[in-house]
C-alpha cells in the first residue's frame, strides 16, 4: 500500500469525523427561529428582550451599543469572543453553563441538528 494512499485515507477519516457545522438546513432553521422569537428578532435594530440577531455569525460578542448586557456576556466580548459556527454550536445547547450570568433564560437547543439549522438560518441574514 502506498504511503500516499494511506496518507489520503487518513485525511478522508479524519474530515469525516470533525463536526459538519454547513450541514444545517436554512428552510428548517427558519422554523426553529420560532423558539428565538420571543426574545430576538432578525432585523436590523430591532432590540427586543435580547439584542437583534442579525449579522450575529463573525460578529464579537456583546457588541450591539444600545443593548445592557449581563457582566458574563460582556466579559466574553471584553475576551475577544466572535459568534461564529462553532461558538453558537457550544452555546446553544446551553447558555447558562457556556456564559455564566448570562440573562438568557433559554434552556437550550437540544437537538444538534436543530443547532446547525438555525446556524444555518442565521449565516441567510448577515
């Protein structure tokens, strides 16, 4: 068996086993939103319980100016931290224990695959 063969066969392994974050289904993620919509909403400068979440995936955390955020969110912004696939990924199944003193009393997204459809949703409306 030729090194490279086995060096590709490897490769081929390993990209199958990492996290499919651009799996999600926008159209189905539109329908999870729902859950979100109590608190967000997806306009720009629409302030509502939570911040807008338009343009969130590649913006920094806590930076929406007219928004009062929790000290557990901000210091994630203070941190440098970006909403991006793999943080919402992190984050959505359970806000509380990813930001502790976060005010979002969401319990979470359980579903995984209901988390990258939303993602998907979201990355539809930057």
């Amino acid at each position: 068996m030729s090194k490279t063969f086995v060096l590709s066969s490897f490769a081929a392994l390993m990209l199958l086993a990492t996290p499919a974050f651009a799996d999600g289904d926008a159209a189905a993620g539109e329908k999870v939103f729902v859950k979100c919509k109590a608190c967000h909403e997806n306009e720009q400068g629409v302030t509502r319980v939570g911040p807008t979440l338009k343009g969130i995936i590649g913006r920094k955390t806590a930076s929406i100016a007219d928004y009062k955020y929790s000290d557990g969110m901000a210091a994630k912004g203070t941190e440098g931290q970006v909403w991006d696939e793999a943080t919402l990924t992190a984050y959505l199944p359970d806000p509380r224990a990813a930001v502790p003193g976060t005010k979002m009393a969401f319990a979470g997204l359980k579903n995984p695959q209901e988390i990258a459809d939303l993602i998907a949703y979201l990355k539809t409306h930057p």
